[in-house]
C-alpha cells in the first residue's frame, strides 16, 4: 500500500508540474485517444484520479471480490461503457475552460484523494462505480495506471517526452507483466514495457519471436 500509495502521489505531482506549465492551445490538441482533445482527456484523468473520495465515504462492501488485474477486465470496455466515458470527459471538460482551472481541478482531485487514502483504517474495501468490491490498495493501483499511461498519451499530444515517474512506473510494469520479468532477450526498461503493453508502441519483429519462443504474457485491457 505504502508504494502504491508513493506512486500515485509522484504521478499525479508530476502531472500537475506539467499542466501548470500549459498554454491555452494546448488544451485543443488532439490526442492519441480520439476523439479527445487534451483539454477531455485531463477532464478523464482528473475524474479518475479522485475517484476515491466519494467510494471512501460510502459503506465498505462485506468482502473483495476483484483485484487491480480483474478490474480491467471486459466489462469496463464495451461500447456502452466507452460513450459513457467519452461523454462524460467532454461535458466535465467544458466546466474548466482554461489552463489555471484544469490544473487546479487536478490538484485538488487528486490531493483530496489521497487525504482520503491516508485516513482510511488499514484493510480498508470500497466498491467502484461497475460495482467491483476491492480492497483500497487494489483500486489505487488502478489509479496509477489511469494517470500513468494515459499521461503517456498527454505527453504524445504535447510533443514532450515522457515524464513517468519511476515509481509509476515500477507498480504499472508489474500489474502489466502480472509480476513477472519480461525475457532477458526484450531488453526492455519499464517504461519501454508499460508502451509496449498498452500498444502505445508498436512491437518489432524481433520482439515478437521473443514473445512467441518463452510464451510471456502480458495483462490485456479489456482481456
């Protein structure tokens, strides 16, 4: 919990370093995750990132029924859920039209987010809202992956290279690679694992005899 915990944190400082460092045109840019526009797109991670609050001040379910990998599961990527997600992005962007508003939205989502976390007793459960009952460190770990690998896709939208903390990057790999190393013949680093998996990346030919001959696997969204 405690690295989990030190992941969000880094991610989400590091994220709000770089949007109070944006100009107003960078909010229209359009993004690796059509047919969001910068500006939607921070509307999502905003949203995601302080999810917690609200699940931390309702009831505890009785028991876990899912972990940080089950949660990405089918369920959260039918076509349904994907307008919702769509939608809903482009309605809560409109209320914060401009650089000093998102940036502050973000702050104080996810700063209060982790003022939840931190009061929260130990073994703590909450219920997400595709009503998956999980202990907390689980979901937060999830948050990790929202704001990591969709700030992958911010920095290719704002033509900057990547800022993934080392300690995001570390929780995000090993969910991914279900905490296991990736083959000695890949030679990957965890950022290079974290875009390769996601297909931020493309894998090369090479890469792909490697994951045919040793069989590795890695955690699929939506899988």
């Amino acid at each position: 919990m405690d690295t989990v915990r030190a992941a969000f944190r880094d991610e989400c400082a590091r994220l709000e370093e770089v949007l109070r460092g944006l100009d107003a045109a960078d909010l229209d840019r359009p993004t690796p995750c059509p047919p969001w526009a910068v500006r939607d797109l921070l509307a999502h991670v905003r949203t995601g990132a302080g999810r917690l609050v609200g699940m931390l001040a309702a009831p505890a379910p009785e028991r876990a029924e899912v972990d940080s990998a089950g949660y990405f599961g089918a369920a959260k990527f039918t076509p349904e859920v994907d307008r919702d997600r769509i939608d809903g992005a482009r309605r809560e962007a409109r209320e914060l039209p401009g650089v000093p508003e998102v940036a502050e939205g973000f702050a104080r989502a996810w700063r209060a987010a982790d003022a939840a976390v931190a009061a929260a007793p130990p073994g703590r459960l909450v219920r997400t809202r595709h009503d998956d009952a999980m202990a907390l460190g689980e979901f937060l770990r999830t948050r990790v992956v929202e704001v990591a690998v969709h700030g992958l896709d911010l920095a290719d939208a704002l033509d900057r290279r990547p800022w993934l903390t080392p300690t995001a990057a570390a929780v995000v790999a090993d969910l991914l690679a279900h905490g296991r190393p990736a083959p000695d013949g890949l030679g990957w680093d965890a950022l290079t694992l974290v875009r390769k998996a996601t297909g931020r990346e493309p894998l090369t030919g090479a890469e792909r005899a490697v994951l045919d001959r040793t069989g590795w696997h890695w955690l699929s969204f939506g899988g």
